[in-house]
C-alpha cells in the first residue's frame, strides 16, 4: 500500500488531499517537520534532506512534493486532475512551477515570520521583500484567472491542489489577498473541497 510520511501541516497536505481525490488506500505516517524522527538515520535513508513529505510505492521511494504529486495523478489519476496531452502537461507544469519557482519562497517567509517568529524578533527585511514579491507575482495569476474556476483547463487538477494550498500559508497570517479577488476565491475553493475537508480531520 502507498505511504506517505509527513505532516498535515506540511506540505505532505498537498499529497494527502491528492490520494483523497483520487480515492486511493494510503497509509498516513504522520512526521511532524519539527520532529526528531526525521532527522534519525531510519527516515533519513528514505529522504536524506531529512525533511517532509516522502511517498513510498513498492519499490518507489520518492521526496520532493511536486515530484510526489505529478507521480501520483500520472500514474493513477486516469485523466483525473491530470492532462490528457503533452500540451495539457505543460500547462499544469507551468502555473504549479510558477507558484512554486515565483511565490512558494514568500509565501513561506511571511507565513514563519508572522505565525512563528516573536513580534518583536519578525525580521522586517524578509517580510517587506516577500509582500513585494508576492505583489509582483500575484497579479499574474489573478488575470489568468478571471473567468476561470480551475488554474489549467475546466476541470480541476493537482496544479489547483498544489498551487492554492501554497498560497493559502500567506492567506493564513493575513496578506491582504482582497486585492486579487479571483485569486481569493481559487484559493477558498481549494480549502473549502471536499478532498482538503478529509485531510483536515487528520490533524
Ligand atoms: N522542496 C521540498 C521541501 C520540503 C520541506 O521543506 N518540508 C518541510 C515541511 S513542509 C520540512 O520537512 N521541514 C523540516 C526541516 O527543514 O527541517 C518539498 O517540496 O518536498
């Protein structure tokens, strides 16, 4: 049976709400990213950056989320938030790379600096460079998706998965995302599937 170690509070969020889309059997081993277990020799011969999530398939031992995700849709989504096309790929490759290569980093940055560094030790550098950022990036996926309910293609795929969940750690220590209101809802659309309402009750 798949497993999967991590934490839903970690990106391994993302691969749980994936395995409850597809409607797979999984064995969840929750690792928290602040765990001790992660570090010890046993979790490290499976991921040695010692870090969340790690997917085990058969012989398949697989780290890096984005890499878990494309896997599992690929290999049995059967069409389901996956393309049917090399074109329809490249367009989930591109807006899950976007949010990954463009806003993950700020994203991230202003989720630790607000929900876990004191507010007197909040590195003010970080915060402004990453609200920057994200002001500069965001847009972009605001426009593409005006009109739109999914991120690539009418249906939904893990790009909508990945690429919301990313952006809703900013949405959790407040970055105004009122702003960019289709953005907004892609991300409360996300929170709110039924697949994410199954992992939540993990926690
Ligand atoms: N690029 C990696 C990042 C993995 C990562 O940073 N995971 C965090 C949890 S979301 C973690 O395990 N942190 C523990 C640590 O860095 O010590 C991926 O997407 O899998």
């Amino acid at each position: 049976m798949i497993k999967v170690y991590g934490s839903v509070y970690s990106r391994a969020s993302m691969v749980l709400c994936v395995l409850e889309t597809l409607g797979l059997e999984y064995e969840y081993i929750p690792h928290l990213p602040k765990g001790k277990e992660i570090k010890q020799d046993e979790y490290l011969a499976l991921n040695p950056n010692g870090k969340v999530p790690t997917l085990i398939d058969g012989d398949l031992v697989l780290w890096e989320t984005q890499a878990i995700l494309f896997y599992l849709v690929d290999k049995y989504g059967s069409g389901e938030l996956w393309g049917d096309t090399p074109e329809s790929r490249a367009d989930i490759y591109r807006w899950s790379l976007f949010v990954s290569n463009q806003l993950e980093t700020f994203a991230l940055d202003l989720f630790i600096q607000n929900k876990f560094v004191p507010e007197d030790l909040r590195d003010e550098a970080i915060i402004l460079r990453a609200q920057a950022e994200m002001d500069k990036h965001v847009p972009v996926l605001d426009k593409h998706l005006e009109g739109r309910e999914f991120v690539s293609g009418d249906a939904r795929t893990v790009a909508d998965i990945h690429g919301a969940t990313i952006l809703s750690w900013a949405k959790l220590v407040g970055y105004d995302f009122k702003r960019f209101p289709n953005v907004d809802a892609w991300i409360k659309r996300q929170l709110k599937s039924e697949a994410q309402q199954k992992v939540n009750l993990k926690a």
